[in-house]
C-alpha cells in the first residue's frame, strides 16, 4: 500500500470570497509497516507458524507496504526471491533484526559478528536502512530456565555498550544501516534505568534506540517521557500494547516472557497500554523521519487468528494519523 500523503482541506466554490482557504496539512514522517511477529511468527521454522507466503499476502491485505525481515530463515533468504516476492505485493523492508550477547565481552564477536553479517547484508540487499538489535535473554523465554543474573556487573555494562558501539559502526561502515538498539523483556535492557544508562553511556554517532512501546511499558516504561527526553536517540519505533490486568497478574508470579505472551499480555491496540495516540504525538514532534512498525507479540496463536487484527490496527493507526 502506497500511502497516499494528506490533502488539503477542501472547501466549496461558493465559499465566501472573504474566506481564507486552510492552509495544506503537513504529511506525516512516520511511516508506518508491520513485521512477522504480529502474525505470531518468532523462529525460522516452526509448524505452529503461518507460512511466509501467507504472511506476505496477509500484510498487503491489510494495507501495509513495510515488513522487517523477522527471524532470518523464515523469509527466503535469496534477495533476488524476496525482492520479487515483496515487489509483486507492493511491499518494502524497514530492518532487519538480531539478537546478541555483547555483555558477554570479545570472546563473543566472532560469532556474534557472523549472524550480524548474513541479517545485515540481507537487509542492505533489500533496501533497507536499519538493523534492530535485541540484547539476549537473562532466562529462556520458553522455559523459563535461567540463563544467567538479570543483573549485568559493571564490567558487563562497559562491555554491552563498547561493542555495542563497534557493532553500530561496522554495520554502517560495510552495510550502510543504522544500528537500533531494542530494549526487551527479560533482557538486561528493558525499562527506564537500564535504558537510560544504556544511552548515557553510548555514543549517538553509533547507536540510537529502537522503542518498542510495549516492551517498554511492560518494564514500567514511559514512552512518551522518553521520546521527549531522549528525541535525537529514537531511531526506531515498534508499536505495541499491553494488557495491564494480565501485566500485573504475569509480573507477581514472575512469569517468564514467552508464556506471558501465549496468555495474552501483549494486545491488540487500542485496548491496552500505553496509549498510542500521546506516542505518536510525541514522535511527530521530533520532525524526523521514523518508521513505526506493529508488533503484537502472539506466539503461538491459530493461522486466522493475525489478519483480522492487522485490519483492525491498520484501520486504528489511520485514525491516529498514520
């Protein structure tokens, strides 16, 4: 869907000639898509998940024209194939995403480096111009087991945000992408102290911030206090919500993310929190330009179960002004 830019205010030829026509409105910066995610797709492969070819039909249908590359597999990885896979359904690609261990220090870049590079120059292939990228989880999102201390040492903060920095850079250097750093759920990046510790501590020239308003307010977040606090760090945006009834019930039990998602904690807007209407006042604000791409978290979820739903929130975003 080519989004078309908003028109002037019409106004009838019998207008008095006194009347002063209304100036053109402003067209909007943010651009706005969805990703694999919102059709509950979370791995490169799983029998539970919709396959590729229906969630790119799916998310043309329901009038997006930008998708993230989701987990790398899942998509064909042929930029030649996806190009004309996408082509043919009037779609683009925004990013692509990897998750990384950089607190775990330099032992970790070489492999770290290798799954960067394959994400990073599919994404460049398909015209994309940033990478989101996810810090790893403190305990596995499906089990629950815990992986390691939810709290990094300062040793682990100077490692996370120094290569986290040389990260940004190469992937401008040799793919021409900007870096956007997701905080998550039950990562060591998640609300308002480690995130704004995270910015302090790295540099604007490498590393900007992809804000994921649900994650955010699934930490205890404020989106719209971050945005205007950190404007020239909002390189990116995920737009979500959560069901704060199931967020305090999951919260109290300390139940691990995945889970949380197949009860429901992440939900269809604009039924939850926080309220998209403020964010994206508040992104239009900062006068740049940014895409906000939709992520409702549902894995597992039935096949028929996303595309209605991205009708409906493509139709809301619209009356939002997106």
């Amino acid at each position: 869907m080519t989004k078309p830019s908003p028109q002037p205010s019409s106004r009838s030829s019998r207008s008095s000639p006194s009347s002063t026509p209304s100036p053109p409105s402003a067209p909007t910066r943010i651009r706005v898509g969805s990703a694999p995610d919102s059709w509950g797709v979370w791995f490169p492969e799983d029998p539970r998940q919709v396959p590729w070819q229906r969630f790119l039909d799916e998310v043309a249908g329901a009038g997006y024209e930008w998708i993230e590359l989701g987990p790398y597999g899942y998509l064909p990885t042929d930029p030649a194939v996806l190009a004309e896979e996408t082509a043919r359904r009037g779609l683009r690609v925004s990013a692509g995403t990897v998750f990384t261990g950089l607190h775990h220090g330099s032992d970790v870049w070489d492999r770290t480096w290798v799954h960067v590079a394959e994400n990073a120059a599919l994404a460049q292939a398909m015209g994309a111009g940033h990478l989101v990228v996810i810090p790893s989880f403190w305990r596995d999102d499906r089990t629950g087991e815990v992986l390691e201390d939810p709290v990094l040492t300062a040793g682990q903060w100077r490692d996370l945000t120094r290569l986290t920095e040389r990260l940004g850079r190469e992937v401008r250097e040799r793919y021409g992408l900007r870096t956007v750093v997701h905080p998550h759920a039950d990562t060591h990046l998640d609300g308002e102290e480690s995130v704004t510790r995270f910015l302090d501590a790295t540099d604007p020239e490498a590393v900007s911030l992809c804000l994921d308003t649900g994650h955010y307010a699934y930490a205890g977040g404020d989106s719209v206090e971050l945005i205007e606090t950190y404007g020239e760090r909002i390189g990116y945006l995920h737009l979500k919500q959560v069901d704060p009834a199931v967020l305090a019930e999951v919260v109290a039990e300390g139940t691990p993310f995945g889970p949380a998602v197949a009860r429901g904690v992440m939900c269809e807007p604009p039924s939850g929190v926080p309220a998209l209407e403020p964010v994206l006042a508040a992104a239009r604000a900062l006068d740049v330009d940014l895409f906000a791409i939709v992520e409702q978290d549902m894995y597992p979820c039935a096949p028929d179960v996303p595309y209605p739903i991205a009708l409906r929130t493509r139709r809301f975003l619209r009356s939002c002004g997106v």
